[in-house]
C-alpha cells in the first residue's frame, strides 16, 4: 500500500471518528441535560444510536491498526485476525442494534409499514457487510498459510543451496 494511500485512508478514519467523538459527546450531554427542567429522560432510541455510534468507532480503530500491520508489512500474521474477528463483531452488534431500532420504531410506522420493512432492509444490508468481511478473513488466512508455506519452501531451498 503506497504512502499516499495510507495518509488518506488514515485522514478519512481520522474524520470519522472525530465526528463520531463529537456526535457522541452531544448524544451523552442530551442523555444528562434538558434546557428545560435540568433533567432529560434516556430513552430507549438515544441509547441504541449511542450504541451504534460506539460500534463505528470499534471498526475505525481497528481498521487504523490493520493499517498500521499493512504499512508495516506485519499483516500476513495471526495479529491480524484479533482486529478483523472484532470489526466482524462490531459490524455484526451494529446490525443487531439497527434490527432492535426498527423493532422500537415499528409502532410509529403502523399506517406506514413499508418503513419497517425498509428499516429490516437496512439491517440486512448491514449484516451482509459483517458477512463480506468474514470472507475477507478467509482470504486472509489462506493468505497468512501461503505465507507461511512459502517461508518453509525458501528455508529448504536455502539448505538445498
């Protein structure tokens, strides 16, 4: 990966999780604060979007450590699957979170029930990515086998020489 990739994929994730820190800083000061009483109830859609805004930020900084292997040449190791099996969970939650807050939402959309559908949708779409990055794990222990594989052949070839 070229140096210029890396910067703008680390500028990118540097973004993100700063409005998602920002996002979440705001979600929390809602949580404790109404202008008008002092007191603002949690419900139960500020917690699910808190949830979700904590499960992007998962990703992000795995993705940024991942990076980091790339660049370094250290991502054909077993390092690796600890970040990719948790950007599989976080993507995976997010999804279970999004079903919960199209269950939550379902009684508004009673005359409207193609929004749930569509929200289920969303769901699905999101858990397919959870499902595309599994397959990118295999790719990657085959990749991490041929590694090793070809270590082992260049060991014996080194003897044979």
């Amino acid at each position: 990966m070229g140096v210029l990739t890396v910067r703008a994929l680390r500028a990118v994730l540097a973004a993100v999780l700063a409005s998602t820190v920002f996002a979440q800083a705001a979600l929390v000061w809602g949580l404790i604060t109404d202008p008008e009483d002092g007191s603002f109830p949690i419900t139960p859609l500020r917690v699910l979007v808190l949830l979700g805004v904590v499960m992007v930020q998962v990703v992000v900084v795995c993705v940024w450590r991942l990076v980091t292997m790339v660049r370094r040449g250290t991502v054909f190791s077993d390092a690796a699957f600890r970040y990719v099996d948790v950007v599989i969970g976080a993507i995976t939650a997010a999804a279970l979170l999004w079903f919960v807050l199209t269950a939550v939402l379902a009684p508004q959309h009673r005359d409207n029930p193609g929004v749930s559908l569509i929200m289920g949708g969303i769901g699905m779409v999101i858990l397919g990515g959870a499902l595309i990055v599994l397959v990118l794990r295999m790719l990657l222990a085959q990749a991490v086998a041929r590694d090793v594989e070809a270590t082992q052949l260049r060991a014996e070839l080194d003897e044979v020489i």
